[in-house]
C-alpha cells in the first residue's frame, strides 16, 4: 500500500497545464487521470486526480477544465497531425537493462536521454524502435537519419544487416561510446568493441580508457580537435573523460581526433565518417561535453527546413508536427530566449511571436506559419 508522505510538490498552474500539453506535443492522443481502490493506508488519500478522496472536485479542478478546452478544440487536429519524426534512436529493455547491470561508466546511461535531447532541442523529430523492428530495412526507410546510442548488447546480425541497407539507400547511421560491447548475454566481446559492426562502421574498438576531466575551461583535457564533417575547433570529453581507442580500416575517414598532453591518447581518431553507398555511417569514439552533437547533427541534417533560427536552450523542447508545426516546451522555472528563423503564429492563444521569443516558466507555445 506503500507510505503516507507526500514526496512531490504540487504544481502551479502553470506546470499543470505544461504537464498536459507537454504530452500533446509528444504525440500522445490521450490523457489517464487514475485513481485507485478504497484502500486508506496508504498516500493516495492526499491526493485523488481530479477528485478528492470524499468525492469532490480537486483545487486544482478548473485547470484540467481549462485544459480540455484546449484539447477540445485542437484534438482533431493532434490526432491528424503526429509528430512529424525523421530521426529514430534504436534502443530496447534488453540494451537499458544491459546498460544498468553493467554500467561501463557512471554516466553512461545517459547517452540516451541526451541523445534524445539533442534532437529536441534541434526542433528534429525523433522516434524509437526497438531492435527486433529494427531487423528490418522497411522500417528504418521512413527515417533520414538512425541514431544508436549505447546499445551495449547490440548483437543481432539482421539489424547490421539492415543498417547498412538503410546507409547504402542514402541514410545516415550514427554510432555512438558503449555500443555492441556485449553479447546478448551480457557476455563482453572477445573479438572488439563492436567487431560485429566494422562492416558498417569501418573500424572497431580496441580499449577504452577513462582519462578524467581537468577544467571546463578552453585548456580542457582531454579534447577533441574536428578535422571534417562540417564542424570545427575544439570540443571536450564528456562522461568523465571516457575515450574509445578506435582501430579505424582504410574505408573511414577520420573526421577529428583526440588532443591531450598525455601520449596515450594524444592524436587517436575520436570520429570517423564511412561512406555506403549513397549513405554515411559516423562512429563517435567519445561523447561531448558541450553541445557539440547538436552541431554535428545539423551538419549531418542540412538542408532541412526549420522554424528554429538557432538550438533552444537545455530544458526547452522542440517537438514538429506533420503539418508543420511546431511545439516549444519551456520544462524549466525560468524565462527562456528562443530564436525563430522568422515571426510565426502561436495557435493556442491566436497571438503571434517575433524572431527572439521569450518563453515563461513552464510555458508551452504551438507555432506556425503566418498566412
């Protein structure tokens, strides 16, 4: 029946009505208020959804009103409209749970959720799917661009298989740090980090070392110095240091490489680029520090329209939809900038925001097109 304490605080409204159109925003097409058996025992009589435990409605009542008028005027169009996802991150129960059994850093587990920020904060779509699904080259076809992030018992031959189809058909594969280290028994390779994918990727990995993190200034060490792939300068290592030491074969190219003033690590490849037929196939042998993803993505990406002049800020979220428009989600308490690429029309309120929005705490905005 579980405790008595209260562990949340209450939402405002604010955050009440951010909660709800959040998950809009996300696809979703519809909204569970719960509640449970009449069991007193336990926490739940502090709060009961939208009704007490007595029966009566919640202080908070009149917000959910407030939101169902919202989707009661929208809601056909969430419904004909989905996220509009051109990206997709591979990733399952079976690779979360090899992960959290045997985490190779700290931080490793956050590769994921990071990934997955990136993409939000670009305005990008991104889905998931699980890699039984993604055993088939139909289903990544729908997609510009596969993301797989630290899926560490990546161990399926007909998904390689399929991601050097969807890469010689003209998508790009990108390979992060801990992925295919493990068999699908949370057995460690004997042949190399990712081994199985030196086919798609070109090249495995060898060892991994863990170097530290001196300063978050610009002497940062160990960096990464970018040669190619559009980008430039420095970058530091994220996830304490964490570096890959890459065997790259002659098919990849070598894009950037690791700068430190200790020798062991000092000029290796830090990220290669393969091309596949009409595809690429990047293989990320550290994970940034800084926002360096989000620009090798947009390089990886261009091309593509976009209503953001520029990222939002860490805590904001950047959701397309099919008609395309676009969900802005501020998930932070404070006042956030956002940069359009022009003056666009929010739907909800009728109003209409100029090319440097401000977004308050907790709001969420839906954007388009002035006609």
């Amino acid at each position: 029946m579980g405790g008595t304490a209260i562990w949340d605080p209450a939402p405002s409204r604010e955050q009440f009505l951010m909660h709800g159109l959040q998950a809009a925003a996300f696809g979703s097409c519809g909204l569970l208020y719960w509640t449970g058996d009449p069991w007193r025992g336990g926490h739940w009589p502090h709060w009961g959804g939208l009704l007490d435990w007595s029966g009566h409605p919640e202080p908070d009542f009149a917000w959910a009103v407030e939101l169902s008028k919202i989707f009661d005027q929208w809601g056909p169009c969430l419904i004909e409209n989905p996220v509009k996802a051109t990206t997709v991150a591979l990733d399952d129960f079976e690779q979360r749970a090899a992960l959290e059994i045997y985490p190779h850093t700290k931080a490793s587990p956050t590769v994921l959720c990071q990934s997955f920020g990136a993409m939000h904060r670009l305005g990008v779509g991104v889905g998931c799917m699980n890699l039984a699904k993604a055993a088939s080259a139909s289903n990544l076809a729908q997609y510009s661009l596969v993301l797989v992030p630290a899926a560490t018992a990546l161990d399926d031959l007909k998904v390689i298989v399929a991601l050097r189809d969807f890469a010689q058909h003209g998508g790009i594969v990108v390979i992060t740090p801990f992925t295919a280290y493990q068999d699908k028994d949370g057995i460690f390779r004997g042949d190399g980090f990712g081994a199985n994918l030196r086919e798609l990727a070109g090249g495995l990995v060898r060892t991994v070392r863990s170097m530290g993190m001196e300063s978050a200034s610009q002497n940062m060490d160990p960096a990464v110095e970018w040669l190619g792939a559009g980008m430039m300068g420095p970058s530091p290592v994220g996830l304490e240091g964490n570096c890959e030491f890459l065997e790259v074969d002659p098919e990849a190219e070598v894009v950037a490489r690791f700068k430190s003033r200790l020798s062991i690590v000092n000029g290796r490849p830090a990220t290669t680029v393969r091309k596949l037929g009409r595809g690429r196939v990047v293989k990320l042998a550290w994970w940034p520090g800084d926002d360096s993803l989000l620009g090798l993505v947009r390089q990886l990406l261009s091309g593509g329209r976009s209503l953001l002049a520029a990222p939002v800020p860490v805590g904001v979220l950047a959701v397309p939809h099919a008609d395309d428009s676009l969900f802005i989600v501020n998930t932070t308490r404070q006042k956030m900038s956002v940069q359009l690429a022009h003056g666009l029309k929010e739907r909800i309120s009728g109003g209409s925001l100029g090319w440097t929005a401000i977004l308050t705490p907790f709001q969420v905005v839906w954007l388009e097109q002035i006609a």
